[in-house]
C-alpha cells in the first residue's frame, strides 16, 4: 500500500503469493507492467508416484499430489491432506477418495489491485491470473487509465478462500486483456466483468486461446478486437 504508486524497477523482480493485494494512489505499473506469479498448486510433500518400491511412511497433515493420470481414487493432479493416523501406505495405488483418511486441500489463488488514478499494468509471468479486482478510478466523464492485464496462462474470475466468488472486476479506460495459453473469464455464470470508459478513446481489446467470458457492467462494451 502507498499513497504513491507501485513501480516496477527490474525485470527479475516480481510479486509472488497465494493472495497478492496491491493499494495505490497514482497508479501501479504505469511505467512497466508488474510482473506477479500467484501460486499456482498448494505445497505437498510428496506424490502418488514418491516410493516405487513399496510404502511411505506418513504422518496427519502429509500432503500428497496425485499423478495426471492417476485412477485409483481421487483427482488427478489434485493434492491431498492425511487425516488419518501415522502409518505405512503405498501412495501408488491409495483410494484418496476416503474421506476417513483424506482430504483435498482447496487452492484459491486471488490478485486484487486498486488505484485512485494512474494506469494498472499486471503481467503474470508463469500460469493463470485469478481476478478479485483490478480497478483505477473514473474520472468525471466516465473515463480514466489504462489497464493492461497479461498472463501466461488465463486470466480467469478468482475463488474466496470459503469457495465463493469474487466479482472479477476490471476497471478503467481502455482495458486489455491477453491470455497467452488460456481464456479469459470463467465461465457463462463468472464472467470477467468490465467497467471501461466512455469515451471515444476507450474500448476493449482480448486475445485468448481458449474461451472468452466478458460481462461489461455499465453502458457500452466497444470492442476493438
């Protein structure tokens, strides 16, 4: 948080976390976009693939990441927490969909980013970018600052930690939004909402892989492209 704003200083420099908030007066990013990479899978200590000899010993609150094509209960690539008390199990062929000695652990990476005015410029270098809110103000006639969201993978509508929705905002003047390997939004239902300018100079630019989600929540959606 500044009363200022946030500036990115070198290009090896970035923003790292589960949930990644960012408060400023005068913009964030204006001059080079912030490089950020919200945490893409939770910690785990070993896989469904660890010991291929036989069993691991584990201990309550071990957490396992299955394999992409495990099938013998659970979901694949998904983490799981031990509940259960120590023992020897064999991580290779477990049924982590028992609930009496497994339970999933929730991941829910979010980003929030507010300026009063100045431009926001967010690159999230490895993955998806997961939207609370990414919001500078308007000004008197409707207009305001650039915002320029880029991602490696998606920019999709974020997850509170209790499993509910956030808004998935974004606000400004002309915003654009580049998904290199994803989409954009999440869904029919959780869309990316936008609240862009009305000016002639705003619009909308968003280049995806996959599908796009876009909700504009007041006046006109000008799409450029």
């Amino acid at each position: 948080t500044t009363d200022g704003a946030i500036q990115q200083t070198g290009d090896a420099a970035y923003v790292n976390g589960l949930r990644i908030e960012m408060n400023a007066a005068t913009g964030i990013g204006n001059d080079a976009a912030i490089s950020t990479n919200l945490s893409d899978e939770p910690v785990y200590h070993y896989t469904s693939k660890s010991n291929k000899d036989g069993t691991t010993r584990l201990t309550t609150d071990d957490r396992i990441k299955l394999a992409s094509d495990y099938s013998h209960g659970g979901d694949p690539g998904a983490v799981y927490q031990y509940i259960g008390n120590p023992a020897d199990r064999d991580l290779r062929v477990e049924n982590y969909a028992n609930t009496a000695l497994w339970e999933k652990v929730a991941h829910r990476p979010s980003l929030k980013a507010v300026t009063t005015s100045g431009k926001v410029q967010i690159d999230e270098i490895i993955g998806d970018l997961y939207v609370d809110q990414i919001v500078t103000g308007h000004d008197s006639r409707g207009s305001g600052s650039d915002v320029n969201l880029m991602a490696q993978g998606g920019i999709y509508v974020a997850q509170t930690f209790g499993g509910g929705w956030y808004t998935g905002l974004v606000q400004g003047g002309k915003v654009t939004l580049k998904a290199e390997h994803g989409g954009i939004g999440t869904s029919s239902a959780h869309p990316l909402q936008l609240d862009s300018g009305t000016l002639l100079k705003d619009h909308v630019e968003a280049s995806a892989r996959g599908d796009v989600y876009l909700k504009e929540i007041e006046g006109d959606l000008r799409l450029k492209k």
